[in-house]
C-alpha cells in the first residue's frame, strides 16, 4: 500500500479535483483505492458522491479511535473507490487532538490495520499547515503538489518544501516530494509557460509529464457528486487525470492487477 497527500499550503489551486480524480483514474486502471478527506469543508467526500450530512461514522472518528478504517469507509459507486470522509465535526478533532499522545500519528496508526485492503491511498489535505495536514504528511509515503503556473505559486511551493524537509527530518524518514503536477494550465498564456519552464528546469523529473489544462467540465463535475473522469470520460480534463493515473503506477513501479 502505497500512501500519498495531496497538499499545498495556497487554497483554489486544484488540490481536492487532483485528489477525487486521481482515485477515480487509478481505480479505472484496476488499482484498489482509498481517499481519505482531512478538510473539514468535506468537498472530496461530496465531489465522490458521498452525502457529508449523513456521515457516521467519518475520519473524525478514525483520528480520535473510536472507529477504524474499515468502519468508517463509504463507496464511491460511481468512482469505484473507497471514500474515508469528512464533515464539518472535523474542525472540533484540531482542538481534541492538541492533548492527546501520539497525536500526529493517529492517522498512520489507523492505516496500518487497513493496508491490506488498498493499493493506494490518497489524502487531500486541507490549505494549511495543521494538525490534520500533519497526520496527513506523517501518514505517507510522499507528497503530490498540483499547482498552477504563476508566479505566485512559486513563492509558496518553496515554503511547501521547506515544510516536508521539516517533517521528514523530525516526524516521517519516508516522506518525500513525489512530482509537481501543473493543473488548470492554458498554453496560450505566455506567463504559464515560462512558470512551467522554470519549474522543469529547477525540479527535473519532479515535474509530472502529464499536464491537465484548465477545463469546465472538470469544475462542473462536482456539483453532479462525481469525479470529472467519470462525469465526462472523453473530456480533455478526464483523459489527462487517467494519462496521470498512469503515469503514477509507471513511476512508482507498482504491479497492475
């Protein structure tokens, strides 16, 4: 079982559409998969398909023990993938866990009884450096980061990278930054391409080939509780998401089933 957050510490950059829609594309080329929800606004749990009202019991649970895993996962039908969700009763387990042990590793515990049962996990963390992101960062195995070619961007991925130097060094030794994945990208704008340039020639084969561009079909997808590649498979936004599912399972060597 291969664990990964999703994270970047700038909101709106396409962390929770990469999270659903790389779990729907990893599950469409035969991998088992679990994503696992850490913000309380609980958008990867709706955009799966799953009602964040009626969920009992959630990953709230999970991180105080009083569910594991298993008890607490819910289908995607549609996604055919595990969801792990999250509500807003979410944002009270940042107060609980302040003085409880262990309370960066409740997440990894909790995975440990599950690994037989997933693949890949996936963990959409929220845009902050928290507790939550914490469990999240102490949980896996590396960090996908999707961003956007601006300029802003480049000033908070160095601070995102400075954060998981910190965590590997003090909490997790198996933490590392997997790859940069450029999203919502428009080749027409001469800005963008010069941001992409500059993050191939400073990161390397960090960088992800795939590109997803910036499509309406993907923005449009949640509000119907799917991932973008179920939702409109043959759109441009849902054929990159699956190019990049692939190129995951490639860079990682993992066996297709």
């Amino acid at each position: 079982m291969r664990v990964f957050c999703v994270a970047n510490q700038k909101g709106g950059v396409g962390k929770t559409t990469t999270a659903v829609n790389l779990a729907a594309g990893l599950a469409q080329i035969g991998q088992r998969v679990l994503l696992i929800d850490l913000d309380p606004q609980g958008n990867a749990t709706m955009g799966s398909g799953i009602d964040k009202r009626a969920l009992d019991p959630s990953v709230y649970d999970v991180l105080l023990e009083s569910a594991t895993v298993a008890e607490a996962r819910h289908r995607s039908v549609k996604g055919g993938y595990d969801v792990l969700g999250a509500n807003r009763e979410l944002a009270g387990a940042e107060v609980e866990l302040v003085g409880l042990e262990r309370r960066n590793e409740r997440l990894r515990g909790a995975l440990k009884a599950a690994q037989a049962d997933h693949d890949f996990v996936l963990i959409d963390c929220p845009p902050s450096l928290s507790l939550l992101t914490l469990n999240g960062l102490c949980s896996a195995h590396g960090v996908i980061v999707p961003m956007q070619c601006e300029y802003f961007a480049l000033e908070g991925l160095s601070d995102l990278v400075n954060t998981i130097r910190q965590v590997h060094a003090k909490l997790n030794r198996d933490l590392k930054l997997i790859g940069l994945l450029r999203v919502m990208f428009d080749p027409r704008i001469t800005l963008q391409n010069q941001v992409s340039d500059q993050l191939k020639a400073h990161f390397g084969d960090k960088v992800f080939q795939t590109v997803i561009p910036r499509n309406v079909r993907l923005a449009e997808a949640p509000s119907y509780g799917q991932a973008g590649v179920v939702f409109d498979p043959a759109s441009k936004g849902a054929l990159a998401y699956v190019e990049f599912a692939r190129e995951m399972v490639a860079r990682l060597g993992q066996p297709a089933p």
